[in-house]
C-alpha cells in the first residue's frame, strides 16, 4: 500500500473541497487573521445603509455563512456600486462555495477599483487555485505580497499553488512564512502537512494536521491526512481512528468518498 501516492493523488480535489475554518481566501475586516473579525465601530450603523449591509456580510463571514454574506455584500454593492471592500469579501464567500467564475469576477472588480488592494489578489490566488490555474494562482499570490508582505494568506495562497504544481519545497517554505506570520492559520499547516506528505515526510504530516485539529477540532480534512500519515506508517489503529472521525464530521461526498476508500485498503 502506498498512502504518500494516496496524499498526492487526492491533494487537488481535498483542497478544492477543504473544509478548513480559515479557508483559503479572507475577508477584508481591517485585519487578515484565521478567523475573520468584523471591524469594530464606535457606534452601530444602520443595516439600511452600505456599509450596514457590509457589516452584516462580515459578521456571517465570520460566522461561515456563505450565503447569507453573499446576500448582504450584494445589498451593499447595490446601494455602493464602488464599495472595494464588498466585492473584495464577496469573491472570498463566493470562492468557498466553490463559485470560483464568480469569485474571480467580484476580484477583478475589486481591482478595478482599487488596483492596491492585496487580499483582492489574495482571494483571486485562491479562486484560481480552486479553478486549477496553478500558474494565475501564484501570480496573483506574489502581487499581494508584493503590496502586503504581512498577509499571512498570500502565503498560505502561493504555498496551495505550488502543492498544485508539485513544487512541494517551495510550498513548505511559503507555509513556513505564513506560519510566522500568523500562527493560528489553520491552512497554512494543512498546505504544510500535505507538502511534507508529498515528500514523504510523514512525522511531520502528523504534527501538522494535529496542529490544524487543534485549531479546529472539527476539521474532517484533517483527521483525513492524519490518519493517511498514520497508515503510511504502519499505525493502523490510529489510522482507523482518523478516518472514522473523519467520516463523522464530513458534509462532503468527496472527503466521505477519499476516507471510506482509505478504510477499505487498510481491511485488505
């Protein structure tokens, strides 16, 4: 049985379907963490206004509720066709629906606007990375660090890249970057722990998936990798273990499909 080829083989479809909190774009809020946080205010603002509408977005960003962000940055661009912000966040929900044209386009509309705006860049890296465009990806990732060398998820972005393209070293030295700069970023461990899979680096697969359920103890993708280290390395039980977790917490056919698979091989 060779898991590390199981790792690669599955690396494209787990990522595009990852069900990492963090994900691989990032809401626009005034800062690029993990979790993204709505931008306090001093005072409420009414939810009948542009940028009512775009905190209310923020805060079901926050909460992972895709649409219904959706549905408020919508509002917002309604009543502020130029509000960056707004599609910059929109392209993020958008992406993490697997919507990837359309996240795309609300970050070119972003840009259009306001040809600064990093994490624009940043979010279009991770549409095209979803799209397999693995070349646009890096591209894109590289001019939001070029006008943001702080965003940890330019990083995390470029390193998704590069695990697309095979370039598993680069991958880790760009999640490496990430991870410096934002230690709770769930994703850059996971982009990590799948490159070292790739390198058949599996000691430190397994630390990083820990890491990343740590951070999220509700991550199916996670005890996937986890448990396909675990098997690589003769640990069956634990093997076993992950992959029945993961089994529990996935929503996704593909995880439940990669995880059920797995199990099989290791009953023969």
């Amino acid at each position: 049985m060779n898991v590390k080829r199981v790792i690669v083989l599955t690396l494209l479809l787990m990522l595009l379907v990852s069900t990492m909190a963090c994900g691989g774009g990032g809401g626009e809020q005034g800062m690029s963490t993990s979790t993204p946080q709505a931008t306090p205010t001093a005072t409420p603002t009414s939810p009948s206004t542009a940028q009512g509408h775009l905190e209310q977005g923020n805060e079901h960003l926050d909460a992972e509720q895709w649409d219904k962000a959706i549905a408020e940055y919508t509002e917002a661009i309604d009543l502020e066709p130029d509000l960056a912000e707004a599609y910059v966040n929109r392209a993020y929900a958008h992406a993490k629906k697997g919507r990837y044209d359309q996240a795309i386009a609300d970050a070119n509309k972003a840009i259009e606007l306001d040809p600064n705006r990093a994490m624009a860049y940043s979010n279009r890296a991770y549409a095209y990375g979803g799209r397999r465009q693995y070349d646009q990806a890096i591209a894109d990732a590289n001019k939001a660090i070029e006008l943001d060398p702080n965003l940890a998820m330019a990083y995390s972005n470029r390193a998704a890249g590069y695990l697309g393209k095979g370039q598993f070293d680069q991958a880790i030295a760009d999640a490496n970057k990430a991870i410096e700069l934002d230690p709770n970023l769930a994703i850059a461990y996971a982009n990590r722990g799948v490159a070292y899979g790739g390198n058949g680096q599996f000691d430190q697969t397994i630390a990083d998936f820990s890491k990343v359920i740590e951070i999220n103890p509700n991550d199916a993708l996670g005890y996937f990798y986890r448990g396909a280290a675990y098997a690589e390395q003769g640990k069956k039980a634990e093997a076993v273990s992950d992959l029945e977790q993961c089994l529990a917490l996935s929503h996704d056919p593909a995880v439940t499909q990669a995880a059920n698979s797995l199990l099989q091989t290791l009953g023969e």
